[in-house]
C-alpha cells in the first residue's frame, strides 16, 4: 500500500522545496488509508509553522487496487493519475493555514 502511494505522489510535479512523509492510518474492510503530509522547510524554520496533507484511499477489494485521494478540507475525490496533481493546491491549503495562525494570538 505505501509503495504505490510512494509511486504516485513520485509523479507529482512538485517543487523539490517540498518535502512529504507517509503514514500509514488505518485498514477497514478492503481499505488501506495513508496520510501524505506535504510541507516546506527551510533552515530557519525546519520545523514549517503549516503542512498540507493528501489523504489517500486504496481499496483493494477488486481485481485491481482503486486508488483515491482528496486534499484536507476538501470533499472532492480524485483518482490518481487523473486530474494532473497541481503544486498550487497545496500552496492554498499552507496559505489558508498561514493567514488563520496570523489572526489567531497565543
């Protein structure tokens, strides 16, 4: 299961300031589910104030393993290899993070 995530998240054409870690979440039935957390660290900040995750869906009860995935606050479900995965879509989920950590005070 998270050799094929590897496998497809690896064909993402994505700056390569990005840097990503799959986890392993949980198996219900014939469903495999991964986290991809996606995030840009930098040498004065290794530890990024925002990430963006991917969760991903294998389901494994067919023939062939259907694989699916949908951004975090996102409803709509994508299958891999179709649309072409979009850098930018991880930009506005980091962006959008960004700007709520800046209204929020500690």
């Amino acid at each position: 299961g998270k050799g094929l995530v590897e496998e497809i998240v690896k064909l993402w054409t994505v700056n390569e300031c990005w840097l990503y870690c799959i986890d392993f979440l949980e198996k219900t039935d014939n469903l495999l589910q991964y986290r991809v957390k996606w995030s840009i660290p930098t040498r004065r900040k290794p530890i990024p104030a925002a990430t963006a995750s991917v969760y991903f869906t294998i389901d494994i009860g067919g023939k062939e393993a259907s694989i699916y995935y949908v951004l975090e606050a996102q409803r709509l479900i994508h299958t891999a290899g179709k649309p072409i995965f979009r850098e930018k879509w991880l930009k506005d989920i980091i962006s959008t993070k960004t700007m709520m950590l800046d209204d929020v005070s500690f």
